[in-house]
C-alpha cells in the first residue's frame, strides 16, 4: 500500500518546567498574560508531524513517502529517516528558509506550551501529488497531516480530483483554521484523526455536530489520552481501544503522531480498525516513555510481547504476520 504522508517536517527544542503552568496564572488576568517559565532543560529533537509519522511506519517495516518542505540544514535528517525506511525523493528543499521549528515546554503535569516557527514549510504549498504519485505508480492514500495551511487544502483538494482516498488529520492547525477550511479538509474524507478536545474543536468550529461529521467521512478516529482511541462509522457500534500499558512517562509530545503511525501501518497490512487502534496505541506508548519524537526504538520481539501483554496472543499472532519492527 503505498501511503503518503503530507505535513510538517521540523527540529523541536522540548523544554521542561518543574511546576505546573496552572499555579502561574492570575484568573482576574488572563487578559494580560506576560509569563517567563525558568526551565531545567533542553532537549533538541527531531520531528514535525509527517516525519514523526513516517518514521514510525518506517520503524514497523514500511516505506512511507514523505511530503513536505525543508531548508537547506534537512542533509542529516533526511539521512536518519531514510536509515529508518522513509522516502524522501518528495521532500521539496527551500533555497531561501530554514527547516521549521517546534519549541514546546513542558510542566509537571504534562501540560504544554508551544510555538511553532513554519520556515520552508510555507513552501510546501508548491508541491503537486501528481508526480509523487506518477514515480511511485500511484497512490493508494494520502495523509493530510498538519502543515502550512494552504499546503493542506491543495493537497485535500487534488487528492479529491485524482480520486486517492486521503485522511484528514487537521489537528494542530485548528486553532488557525477557519471553520470554512476546516469544513473543506474534513468533507470526503477516508479517515479523520483527531483528539478527543480537537474532536470538540471541529465541531464548534464547523458548526457540525457529531453525527454531521460522521456522515462526511468513511471513519473518525478520536484519541483519548491514556484511556486509548475511539473508532466510530455511520450504522456501526462506536469501537473502543484500550490503551497499551506503559513503562514510564517520559515526555507526550508525538504520541499522537506514533499512534497515527501505528494505525495506518496495520491499515496497510490489511488489518481491522480494531487492531489498526491497537498497534497505533502501542506505537504511541512507545513514544511516551522516551524524551523526543523520534528517540524510541521497536524491536521485533518485543513489540510482540508487549502487544500480546495488552491485546491478547490471538491479535498479536495476526500482528506478527506483518510487522517487520526495525531493530530485532
């Protein structure tokens, strides 16, 4: 199944803020917000959305091809992902910007604030499908991750026109996005992917309730933190996923990406929604327990145990006939 994965492609600088961010803030202020968090570390990462979700597919034995736009400095890290399977022959190089950054802190609770400086992602919006998908023989889908806006809806749009089946995973430009966009985004799609307070975003800034959604797209993946995924299509029970248990709690930024990942890993194999929920919900657990989006590794064996530990031996040997972890 030849999936490409469209969004950012960026450095992030994770910091961490040993309080909670709630204790800072003034309630008869909050119109007048003027913060400085003094921080313990800095941690410098890889990651952007396509990339964190194309390695994770890459790491389970895939080659995703990635999309997007870089700066000049992407000569190591595209390195690094193509070790890990990705194709990069779509990448665009600016000659004129930087790759993105991503600077998020991070307090005791696990809450965070982040900027996001878009550089050469701006560029982006140059690229066409069309010849991605004449190299590659075609395109059996597109992921529509979070990118340079105007880069997600002529990607959405002529994924429409070319008749590839796409998923919509708008979530971290909903805040940016008007309810018109968004609408634009979503309508069509094969899969939406969101968490379960973008979910509630989607629908206030749409002005569609939840089953207006579900009518306009094939299924709604909802991410619900550590209680696991929702799967949910029209006339069919609502399908819950538990989550896998984890070792640690390191760090949560790109869980959501792994999970992504994960599901549309499985999703290519061929597997059912429910198992695609689960080998994205490990994927994910595998990110939270380590600093850095793209610091985790999968190791054959002890994907499988795990999987098994959470979902039971029968799903894990229907796992087992597809996944190709990276490391042994």
């Amino acid at each position: 199944m030849r999936i490409a994965v469209t969004g950012s492609i960026a450095t992030d600088q994770l910091m961490t803020f040993p309080g909670r961010f709630a204790d800072q803030l003034v309630a008869e202020q909050l119109d007048r917000v003027s913060l400085s968090f003094l921080v313990d570390d800095l941690q410098v990462r890889r990651g952007g959305c396509a990339a964190n979700i194309a390695f994770g597919m890459g790491c389970l034995g895939l080659t995703p091809i990635l999309v997007g736009a870089v700066g000049a400095d992407f000569v190591d890290y595209r390195s690094w992902l193509e070790r890990h399977g990705v194709d990069c022959a779509s990448v665009h190089v600016s000659e004129l910007r930087h790759t993105a950054r991503f600077l998020c802190t991070t307090d005791e609770e696990h809450n965070q604030i982040a900027s996001f400086y878009t550089g050469a992602m701006a560029e982006a919006r140059e690229i066409e499908l069309g010849p991605i998908a004449d190299r590659l023989g075609g395109l059996d889908l597109v992921l529509v991750s979070p990118n340079d806006p105007d880069a997600m809806l002529r990607h959405t749009d002529e994924s429409r026109s070319r008749g590839i089946p796409f998923a919509a995973d708008p979530s971290q430009q909903l805040a940016r996005m008007p309810g018109d966009q968004i609408r634009e985004l979503i309508e069509g799609a094969a899969y939406l992917f969101s968490n379960d307070y973008e979910k509630g975003m989607i629908e206030q800034k749409t002005g569609w309730s939840d089953e207006d959604v579900l009518s306009r797209v094939g299924v709604r993946i909802t991410t619900l933190g550590p209680k696991g995924a929702r799967i949910d299509q029209v006339g069919e029970p609502s399908l819950h996923i538990s989550p896998a248990p984890e070792l640690g709690k390191a760090d949560p930024t790109g869980v959501g990406d792994a999970f992504r990942a994960g599901f549309l890993s499985a999703l290519a194999w061929g597997l059912s929604l429910e198992r695609c929920g689960q080998v994205g919900n490990l994927t994910a657990t595998h990110v939270l327990e380590r600093i850095g989006c793209q610091e985790y590794e999968l190791g054959q064996q002890s994907f499988l145990d795990r999987f098994a530990g959470a979902y039971g031996k029968a799903a894990a040997a229907e796992v087992a006939e597809h996944v190709r972890c990276y490391h042994p």
